[in-house]
C-alpha cells in the first residue's frame, strides 16, 4: 500500500512538472533563481547530504520539501537491491535502519 502510495505521489509530481514545463515552454519563460526552477506550484532544488556529500534532486510544493531521487546513504543494514545492485536506484533499508539514514529535515 505504501508504494503504491509513493509511486502515485511520485505519478502526480512528473505531470505536474511536465504540465508546467509545456505552458512555460509556451511562453517562453523559463525562470531560474539560484539554479531552482520556479512554478506558481512548485520549486525544483537540490540539497546536499552534510554525512557523505550526496547531491539530491529535491521538490518543493508550498511549504513541504520532498527528495526527488532515491536515498544512497550507506547506513549500517542498508544494501544495494540484489535485482539490480546499482547505486543509482538508491538503497534498501530496514525499518531500523531507515531511522538513521534519512536526513535531517
């Protein structure tokens, strides 16, 4: 239930950006401020893992900052999905250990 859960939140956020990108590409505005893409809903940013410098892609929708891209911090019992070992797709995480993997905020 929670995946299908995640998997449409993470549906909704693709339309909408999508949605977002052909009116501006319409009009010809693309507006940047501080490499974040600006919408009248959302921001597009970045934030950087403090623990091991990972970059992550990052979403803003009014005032709730999500992770656009999968975690890959190395937490202790955290491993690459054995179907597809890269670090790309992120992690696995125990509950226990999902604790101490996400960051701060």
């Amino acid at each position: 239930m929670i995946k299908n859960t995640l998997v449409s939140i993470f549906f909704l956020i693709v339309v909408l950006f999508l949605a977002s990108c052909d009116k501006e590409e319409e009009q010809g505005i693309h507006p940047i401020i501080n490499n974040n893409i600006v919408n009248n809903s959302f921001v597009l940013g970045t934030m950087t893992d403090s623990r091991d410098g990972e970059v992550y892609e990052t979403i803003t929708i009014g005032d709730q900052t999500w992770m656009a891209e999968n975690l890959r911090y190395d937490a202790p019992k955290s491993y690459l999905n054995p179907d597809n070992p890269s670090v790309k797709y992120g992690r696995l995480y125990t509950w226990q250990s999902a604790f101490t993997a996400c960051p701060s905020g």
